[in-house]
C-alpha cells in the first residue's frame, strides 16, 4: 500500500473503504432547498468502490458535504468524508491515495485541502499529480538512465 504524506493538520483521516471489497455509498448535499441525501445507484456504487476518487468528485464546488459508506452486508454506515464550511474534517486513506491536484483545485479550492505545502511535500506539479502520495518525476528518471 502506497504512503500517505499529509502536511495538514485539521485532517482525520479514517481506513474504512480498504477493509472491504464493496459496499454502498451515500452522499449528503448542500442544495439551495437545504441538505439533500443521495444513494448512490448500483453501477455507481460498483465506480467508487474501483475509483475512490471518483467518491468526491462528481459534483459541483461546494455542493457535497458528507459521504457514508455501508459494507456488504452491514445495516452501519461509516462516514468516509467529511466537510463543514470550508474546512475538510474526516477523509478516508483510500480516498487521499487516490485525490488528484486537479480534483482538489476544481471543487475544493475554498476549502483547507487545497496547500501548496501539501503539493510541495509529495512533489505535484500539474492537476495530474497525486495531492497525497509522492510523485515520481518520470521525465529526471529517463533522461538519467
């Protein structure tokens, strides 16, 4: 398993998503008629648990506010993410590993995951990057070989 570098300090972090091989998601929103719930559909479900990234990235700046997951037969669901304002309080290790800059700079720039610290520590340098494990400069590797 891949190391997590983070440099903020306002972040828990919780390993649930890879104790298990599937399970379903839900996501609370901020709409304009207040905080919404959504289930995720089954192909969805079957997308998040492959691609977490994907568990945070599908909706607008500033719209998604908590992500629970329940496991494959269990009646608990387990918070994985979570965001007061503009601060980023719980996120799930499966889902640091795999957060790009460019996910963080499109739909979380308001909040306290968006650091250059955080980007210098595992050395990002486009959206492509990872936000939380080291990037490897693949360009240095070839021209040294």
């Amino acid at each position: 398993m891949t190391k997590l570098i983070n440099t903020i300090q306002d972040i828990m972090t919780v390993n649930v998503l890879d104790q298990y091989t599937g399970g379903e998601f839900r996501h609370i929103l901020k709409t304009s008629l207040g905080m919404t719930c959504w289930d995720a559909r089954d192909f969805d479900n079957v997308r998040m648990n492959k691609f977490p990234e994907s568990i945070i990235s599908g909706y607008k700046r500033g719209v998604l506010q908590t992500v629970q997951f329940k496991a494959e037969g269990s009646d608990v669901w387990l918070t994985v993410f979570s965001r007061t304002g503009k601060k980023v309080k719980l996120m799930d290790e499966a889902i640091m590993r795999n957060l790009t800059v460019g996910t963080i700079n499109g739909l979380f720039d308001n909040t306290n995951l968006m650091s250059q610290e955080q980007y210098k520590a595992v050395n990002s340098k486009t959206w492509a990057s990872m936000a939380f494990v080291i990037n490897e400069n693949k360009v240095e590797e070839t021209v040294a070989s």
